[in-house]
C-alpha cells in the first residue's frame, strides 16, 4: 500500500469519527432528557417538542443527501459497495 493510499484511509477515518462526534452530540442533546433541558430550551424561547421535531429534520436532511444514511439506519446491506470492494 503506498503513502498516498495510507493518507487517504488515515482522512476518511478521521473524518468519519470527527462527523459521528458532531452528530451524537447534536442528536443526544435532543432526543435525550436531562436536568434543566425545558430551563435552557425556555430561555432560546424552544419547547422541548420543537428540538425531537428539529432533531428528526436534520436525520431526515442528512439521509436525503446520502441515503445509505437510511440502508443503515433499518438495516439494509449496502450492495453496491460490497460488491466494488
């Protein structure tokens, strides 16, 4: 395997952990219930229904730009890819 190769593997690992890191962290904050969520929301001037609703948005968004978001999110084998490995 040449450098090259090596670096491209090394970018598309760090950015795939960088990418689940934003995104657990945005969606746990919005699908989870913590102590003073509805005391903060309330400031923003958000209900707590407004962020799950926002929350379902952005999966949605994110799996209409890449959809294998959606065959792996219910379980589906990505074929395509399998197939050119």
């Amino acid at each position: 395997m040449n450098t090259s190769k090596k670096l491209r593997i090394t970018g598309w690992v760090l950015s795939i952990l960088i990418a689940l890191l934003l995104i657990v962290g945005s969606a746990s904050g919005k699908f989870t219930q913590w102590e003073g969520k509805s005391e903060m929301f309330g400031k923003l001037g958000w209900d707590e229904d407004v962020m799950v609703k926002v929350g379902i948005i952005a999966w949605i968004a994110l799996g209409l730009r890449q959809p294998d978001v959606f065959r792996l999110a219910f379980g589906k084998r990505l074929a395509a890819k399998q197939e050119g490995a």
